[in-house]
C-alpha cells in the first residue's frame, strides 16, 4: 500500500465546501497521487479550484503529462456529473485560460475571481492572489527566474522524501520550511497578505480565500480573515468548509501522523 493509499478514509465525509490551489499538474512535483485519494475521501456542494491547477508555465518547455495527472482531472469531472458545483479561479500559472473566463460547462464554471458566502453568512472573496504580487504583476523576468530557483528547491525536496519514505518517515517539506527561516520570504508573505487584506477591506467583504504563495494558513490579518489554500506540490494542504461554516485546514502530514498514531493505538490495545 502506497502512502497515498493509506490516508483513502473508509467512506466519504459530506462537506459544505473543498477549496484547493497551485497543484500545478504538468510538473514533476506535483502530487497528484495525494489530491487524488484526498479528493475521493469527500463529497462536497461546491469545490474551488484556487488557481494554477495547470502549470501552462512549465509545459511551454516541454510535455510532462503522466496518467496520476489525468486522474486528477477525471476525478474532479466526476464530482461535478454528480452534482457538485466546480468554480475553477484563474491563476498566473494558468493565466492562458484567462480569456475564456466566464465559461460554463454544466456544473464546472471558470472565472477571474468569485465571491463565496459561507453557511455563517461570511463573504469572501475567492482569487488566486498574483494580482496582489508585485513581482509576478511588475517584473515578469523576476518570476520566471524566481520559478527556475524554486523548482531547483522542489527536487532537492523530492530526493529528500525519497528517502525519508524508504526509512518509513512522513512527508516534509524542505521549500516550506526556508520559507518559515528565510527572512526575505516571511516579508514577502507578510506584505501580500497585507496587500489581499486591504483589497478586502476595500470591497467590504468579510474575508477572502486565496493561493499563490504556497503558503498555508487561516488567520486574522486586522479585521479580514484571510486564508490560504496552500498547494499541491510541496505541503499538500486545503481548506474545508463544513455546515456550520467553520472552515478547516487540511495538511496531508497532520493525517498521515494521525493515520500512524491510530495504528499504533491499534497494535498497542
């Protein structure tokens, strides 16, 4: 049984709302086996797909395309024939479908940006993020270089976990963690959450719901409630709203940590 495999829950658990960002399918890094088994462990009224979902990016340079990747697609085409409600959000990694926006296919829609009410009555705005992103907005050649030196940050990540998986560790994430240590990245992430907060702010909705930044988190930033998708290359995290409205962050290695304490408690008893 793959690790992938092993957090598949025993039936699926009926939710409000499952949004999810920056998985970008068509790179080496993504992990589609994980979102696949994550995706079929729910059944969900609406799903929003936070942006860069597909990484047009990376496949100007060549096509990278396994069946894990497919099966991802399948998936979500599944959920919405029957009957769950697919919002895909535009990001810049996927900005070629920019122009098609407002596109409806049955249950599956795709825009630029929406706007989400929660079972609590909270609207927020729902967007990838980059437009709040100095560097991808303004300096292009910055971003591309930028992604060059991320991606060097991913491989190093995916022989790490190699590893870690053959002496029966959980996943990690080495790019998350310089994230956390490197001081010009906790200012980087502090200022678009600033920068998203304010936008907010000025449109008077109560919160927003965003990627971009694979950065992970639900918190107060002054009165707006800001959360974070995360992604699906390196933390595998996402948000889950349930009936009462209270939305929740799930992280792949907080389950699999669960998943192994239970056994443990299992074999112990």
């Amino acid at each position: 049984m793959t690790s992938a495999e092993s957090i598949k829950p025993s039936r699926k658990q009926r939710v409000r709302t499952l949004w999810i960002s920056d998985v970008h399918l068509g790179t080496r890094d993504c992990q589609a086996e994980h979102l696949s088994q994550f995706l079929k462990g729910y059944h969900a009224d609406k799903v929003y797909l936070v942006g860069d979902i597909i990484d047009g990016w990376k496949m100007r340079g060549g096509m990278y395309w396994p069946q894990a990747h497919t099966n991802v697609i399948r998936r979500l085409l599944t959920m919405a024939k029957r009957g769950t409600e697919v919002i895909y959000v535009t990001g810049n990694h996927d900005e070629f479908l920019r122009r098609y926006s407002k596109l409806i296919l049955g249950n599956i829609q795709l825009v630029d940006e929406a706007v989400h009410v929660t079972a609590d009555g909270r609207h927020l705005l729902v967007i990838h993020g980059d437009q709040f992103d100095v560097i991808t907005r303004y300096h292009r050649w910055l971003a591309f270089l930028g992604d060059s030196a991320y991606e060097f940050t991913l491989t190093l990540n995916r022989w790490l976990n190699h590893w870690r998986a053959r002496y029966g560790y959980g996943y990690w994430s080495l790019s998350a963690y310089l994230k956390h240590k490197v001081k010009t990245a906790v200012s980087f992430i502090s200022d678009f959450e600033e920068a998203i907060a304010h936008e907010v702010t000025r449109r008077e909705l109560h919160g927003v719901v965003c990627g971009h930044i694979h950065h992970a988190e639900i918190r107060k930033v002054g009165e707006v409630d800001y959360l974070n998708c995360g992604d699906w290359v390196e933390s595998c995290t996402a948000l889950i709203e349930h009936w009462d409205g209270q939305i929740e962050l799930y992280r792949l290695a907080d389950a699999q940590a669960k998943e192994a304490l239970l056994k443990a408690e299992m074999v112990a008893g």
